[in-house]
C-alpha cells in the first residue's frame, strides 16, 4: 500500500489511535462502479487496550478516506484473539440522511438540481460536486426517500453517471471525465506474475427492436349539422339533397318499373348509392303513432304531422333497434329517426289512414302522394350549419423498427435483446443511436492482475495489459 497506516477513532471520541495490530495479508480495499466501497482486515489482540475499545459505528482512517465500521467478527482460534473488521465507506451514511419533501409532478432537473435539494443545508456534513456535463432529465415525483437513494436515482437516470465520494464531498462524475489514460501499463512478468482472464461470449447484444412510445393527438374536422325547422319539408339524407333517381326509383308510373303490379310505386326510393349515408333524417316533422314489422315493408315506421300527413320509412332498418325513435315520440323536421343498413329507403307520404293506404300500394287513385313534389314544394327544408368537431387519437412517434449490427451478426449470429422503449425519444433516428449504445458487439473480456509493486492503482486509471504470451 501507499501509506501502511490505519486509524482509529471510537464513536463519540475525540481521540484518535493508530491500529498496530493488523494482520496485513488479511487487509483488503473493494470498489466497484456504482456498487461496493469497503475496506475489510483482521487486527489479533496484542494486549493493548485499543484492542478492547473496537467497536462498530468507530471510524477507520485510510489513505486520505473515512470508513464506518458496520460489522466485527470475533474469533478465538490457538489462544490469540482477533477480529475480523468490516467497515464501509463514510457516503454510505447518506442512508441516514432523509429527505421529507417532494417535489411533486413530473420536472426537468440537472444531476446538480437534484443534489442540491437533497444536500443543501443537511446536517451531516455532506457536500456535493459534480463533474463533467451531463443533459437534463425528467424526473416524477422526486424526494421522501434517504440519501442513498437519491444516488440511485442519479444513477438510473443518468446512465453514464459514475459514483465515487471524497470522504463526506459527494462526486459525480461523467464517465469519459472519471477513467483516464494516464499512461501506465501492465506488462505480464514484468510487472505482474499473475493474469486470469475471462472471456465471455453470452453478454453480445446485437439486435433489438425499438418501439415507438405513444401520445394523444387531436384533431379537428368541419361536420354539417341539420337544424330542426318545424313543419317545413326536407331530404332524409340532407348531406346529398335531391340527389338523382333512376325511373324505377320514382314516384307512380315511370320507365323501369314494371316490375311492380300496375307498374305503379306508391312513394320515392333513395338507394345507398345514389344517395349515401347512414343516418336517415326526418322528411317532415311530427309525431311517431307506428313502429312496427310488415312483410314486403320490412321494420318501418310511420310519423303523422299536424298538418295531416302520414309520412312511411320502409325497407331501410334490417331491425327494429336501427329505428331510433319510439311511438309516442315528437319529431322535427332534420331529426335522426334510424340508421339505413340497406341497399335503399323507401319513404312514402298519404293523408289515408295508414293502415287502409298500405291496402293500395300499388293503386294508383290518389292514395299515395307524391314525396319528391312534397319535399320541392314544401320550403326549402331543414337549413344546416357547419360545426367544428374534436377528435383525439393515440399514435405513435414513429412505427417500431428492428436495429441490427450486421457485422457482429455475421460474426457471431444473432443476439437479440428485448424490445426496448423510452419516453424521452420521439424521433426515430435518435431512439436508433440510444439503442445503438445498448449493443455488446464483440464478447465481454475481463480479468485480473496482481501488481508485484504492490502500489494502490488510481480509482479510474486506464492501464494497457500487455500478455505476450498469449493470443487472444
């Protein structure tokens, strides 16, 4: 080590004592990335009586740095005591530090915005730096958790974020600014007697499928709106209007239909093609006195107006539930009286009794009036109006798509990973190069070295291993 000298100092004591009784092949420094920062040794009982004083929360001083004692394993083993020291480092007592408050809702933050409203003005001594430049999150709902957490939520949210404290000074590092080049090597019987390495192929990733996030997108559309006019006659699809007929579609006696007895059609037939829509509109207003079923009529209904008309919708409703309006029930002009689910509506106008009218479908002595004379003569109808209509939609940012490095497939095969999405990326090309940085393209290789100089290497240091012997 650098420096072979470790402190102690007992919890709620001023006093500090330097440990002479450490076995130093037992003693032990761990630190890994965003994990483990500990140091662990055996000290035998010397018979001093700071081997009686140590206890757990005393401080151990090493190397510049401030660890806790958090566990003691007492052995009694030949006559010699010892125990087993575990101490973690002083940032771990964060996991005391709670912060009550919380900013509430979802909001852009820094990774300093986030350590300031931990940290400021705590009363455990931390302080906070950040180093290196990192973008800004969002963050929901931040705060009512300890210290600790706080880095674990710097840490997830910021990816490239790296951990590593001064004592109680709480740092932040982007990784390209923590691990440095500075130079040094590591040369296999030269400098180490001993290198283990590891080469693992099942971390390759090198094919995953992005999904596209969702939001609500609203638009806005222009619709026709009928306005009820009373008595006033109008078109049972009012979006087309008159519209056109073919002679069997007429009223009475016309070229085309023959067909019928007498070749006589006892009203005017609007067909699904020549006069499209669905909603069937009220060609005159008044009040539903029938709803019902006839054979050669289909489900229909009949609406009797004050001024004396019995008005017939036939032949469009495959069911009684496409007729939307009840007996007893008051209509104007305009008003939606069922939904046609048929080739044609057949609408038919008497000042008869219905029921003795119906008897005389196909007679042509006056029974049956003329609809489309009706509807021309009788005022211009019900009068519309535009409305603007909202309507809102789930849809993606960009459609799912499958990211893939080619060489590394033809390399290694495939590798997929599973699907990936995020939140923060609405465009395509973006959310690729984030995928991107998801890949492990070639096998993981680790391993270890013992350093025969027996020099405490630079937390972040970057060596070249150069092992001569072996072709990797």
């Amino acid at each position: 080590m650098n420096e072979r000298i470790v402190k102690l100092k007992p919890r709620n004591q001023d006093k500090i004592f330097i440990l002479n009784n450490i076995l130093w092949n037992s003693f032990n420094i761990q630190w890994a990335e965003n994990d483990t920062y500990q140091l662990s040794f055996t000290v035998y009982d010397d018979g001093s009586d700071l081997f009686k004083i140590i206890a757990v929360e005393s401080s151990i001083f090493f190397d510049g740095q401030e660890y806790i004692i958090k566990t003691l394993a007492v052995d009694y083993a030949a006559g010699v005591s010892t125990i087993q020291i575990t101490a973690t480092h002083v940032s771990n007592e964060l996991a005391n530090l709670w912060k009550y408050e919380v900013n509430s809702g979802e909001k852009t933050y820094t990774v300093n915005d986030v350590l300031a409203f931990y940290l400021n003005e705590n009363n455990k001594g931390f302080s906070y730096q950040v180093i290196g430049n990192f973008d800004n999150q969002q963050i929901t709902d931040l705060g009512n958790t300890n210290g600790k957490d706080m880095i674990s939520k710097i840490l997830s949210t910021w990816e490239n974020a790296i951990f590593y404290p001064d004592n109680r000074n709480i740092r932040i590092y982007n990784k390209k600014d923590f691990y440095q080049n500075k130079g040094k090597r590591l040369d296999y019987l030269h400098d180490t007697s001993e290198v283990q390495l590891n080469i693992d192929l099942t971390g390759i990733i090198n094919k995953i499928r992005a999904i596209g996030t969702e939001h609500e997108v609203t638009t806005t559309k222009e619709i026709i709106v009928t306005d009820s006019n009373g008595d006033s006659w109008g078109w049972p699809f009012p979006n087309v209007g008159e519209g056109n007929f073919m002679g069997g579609q007429l009223f009475g006696v016309n070229a085309g239909g023959e067909f019928r007895p007498n070749g006589f059609h006892d009203g005017l037939d609007f067909g699904s093609v020549d006069h499209p829509g669905s909603a069937v509109h009220a060609v005159h207003g008044g009040k539903v006195i029938i709803k019902s079923y006839m054979g050669g009529l289909g489900n229909y209904v009949v609406v009797h107006s004050d001024d004396g008309y019995n008005i017939v919708y036939q032949e469009a409703f495959s069911s009684a539930g496409k007729i939307t309006v009840n007996v007893g029930d008051t209509v104007k002009t305009g008003d939606v009286i069922g939904y046609r689910d048929t080739d044609h509506l057949h609408v038919g106008v008497t000042r008869q009794d219905f029921n003795i009218a119906v008897g005389k479908s196909f007679t042509n002595d006056g029974t049956w009036l003329n609809p489309l004379d009706l509807i021309k003569s009788g005022g211009t109808g019900p009068t519309t109006h535009t409305e603007t209509e909202e309507e809102t939609h789930t849809e993606k940012y960009f459609d799912d798509f499958m990211v893939e490095d080619k060489d590394s497939i033809a390399k290694w095969g495939e590798h997929p990973a599973a699907d990936m999405s995020d939140d923060r990326f609405h465009d395509k090309n973006a959310m690729e190069a984030y995928v991107r940085s998801k890949f492990q393209l070639e096998p993981l290789i680790s391993g270890t070295a013992n350093e025969s100089s027996n020099i405490k290497p630079d937390i972040g240091e970057i060596r070249r291993l150069e092992v001569k012997t072996v072709e990797l």
